[in-house]
C-alpha cells in the first residue's frame, strides 16, 4: 500500500529534550516535505526537500533541522523543544509539482 | 509570493442542499490548485487538482471545483451535501516553477441532518 508513515503519532516531552519525529514513504517521491498545522493558522510548512541531500527552509523553519539522506525518509528533529513547537506535525511526499500524499499526523506536546 | 484565502471559517449547510467552499489566490504565472479534505484526527486527503485544461475538474466523493482565472479563484462544490462530507477543507496552491505547497487556514464545512 501506497503510504507515508510517521512515528510517533503522539509525544509528550519536556522543553530542552532532543528528538526526531520520522518519516518515510514507499512512492518513490522525490519531493519532501514537514508542515506544523495550528488552530486559526493553517498548515505552514517547516522545511521541504526536492530530493536526496537537498533540503530548503519552509516559512516556519526556526527550531527544527531535517536530514535527507535516504529518499524515502525525511525525519524532523528538534533539537531543544521549547513549549511554542507544541503542534499536530504532518509530513508529505508528492511526485514533481503533483499532489501531496500525507502522513498520520504527529502530535507533540513540549512541556 | 504567493498566497491563499479561505474566507469563511466555516461554512453551514442542510443535507441535500448544495454546497460551495470559497479560496482565493495569488501567485505569479500559472498556479497548480489542490483542495484537501481532513476528517477528525487524519492527515489530509487529497480531493482534486488543477493543473490546465478544462476549468471544473471533478474529484473525490462527488466533489468539484472551479477554476476562475480572471478571479484568481478556485471554489470547491457538491451539488448534494451529506452528512458525512463534514470535515475541514484546505486549498493549496503550488506555483508550476517550484515546489513549495501554500495552504489555506482551512475552511469547516458542517452539513445537518
């Protein structure tokens, strides 16, 4: 089956404590991306990546690193959460300039 | 740059009746259009898109959408809404020189018995 994965799909932790959010998709997509969606606000994108080794800032990208250096996976990593990244995360796949195919959903709770 | 406008945060609607979910554009040259549906506690589902060609492309569910370009819009619609068709509703748009996909706040459609 077609399909983006996410783990976790929720996690509780508290501010200053690194982790990695990750994602991976079995479509053989080229294009990557994470996206933070809040209530009133939409879904904003974190970073994006058009393919292995090549990744680029989304309009929310301060707090979080991602890596590429597998084109199924693109985890996200925060490396000192603090209480403001607390979100519903959603990591996507789409081949060139079609629609995305969405994962689960990841919500994070930084404390 | 390029954004999107979803006016209304939500949009109330009897069963049967139709519907029309509104989004607004800007963005320079030739836009790729999506909409998106998410039902309680999913990710997104893709609908339908447009790329070029005909301006009413038919998607998932039953729905449909138009492209208006002197407008810059793209609304999406159902002649016969159900029940089950409450969710919130994102457009995005993707200009076809790049990749970044820019969404809309999300409109919430509630469709009553």
């Amino acid at each position: 089956e077609a399909q983006v994965t996410q783990n976790p799909r929720y996690l509780i932790t508290v501010t200053g404590k690194k982790l990695t959010v990750t994602c991976s998709q079995n479509m053989n997509h080229e294009y990557m991306s994470w996206y933070r969606q809040d209530p009133g606000l939409g879904l904003r994108q974190i970073y994006y990546s058009m393919n292995v080794e090549v990744t680029d800032k989304g309009d929310v990208p301060e707090g979080y690193k991602v890596s590429r250096k597998e084109k199924r996976n693109f985890p996200l990593i925060l490396e000192s959460p603090s209480p403001n990244q607390t979100s519903l995360y959603f990591c996507a796949s789409s081949p060139p300039f079609g629609p995305g195919s969405f994962g689960p959903g990841t919500r994070l709770t930084v404390l | 740059a390029q954004s999107v406008a979803q006016p209304e945060d939500q949009v109330n609607v009897a069963e049967g009746n139709p519907l029309t979910v509104k989004c607004t554009y800007s963005v320079s040259g030739n836009p790729y259009l999506f909409w998106y549906v998410q039902y309680p506690n999913r990710g997104l589902q893709f609908l339908l898109k447009y790329i070029t060609g005909d301006n009413l492309v038919k998607g998932s569910y039953g729905f449909e959408a138009e492209f208006n370009k002197s407008q810059t819009s793209f609304h999406l619609k159902k002649p016969s809404a159900l029940v089950s068709d409450s969710a919130l509703y994102f457009c995005a748009v993707r200009p076809n020189s790049g990749y970044a996909l820019n969404f809309g706040k999300g409109t919430s459609l509630l469709v009553t018995p």
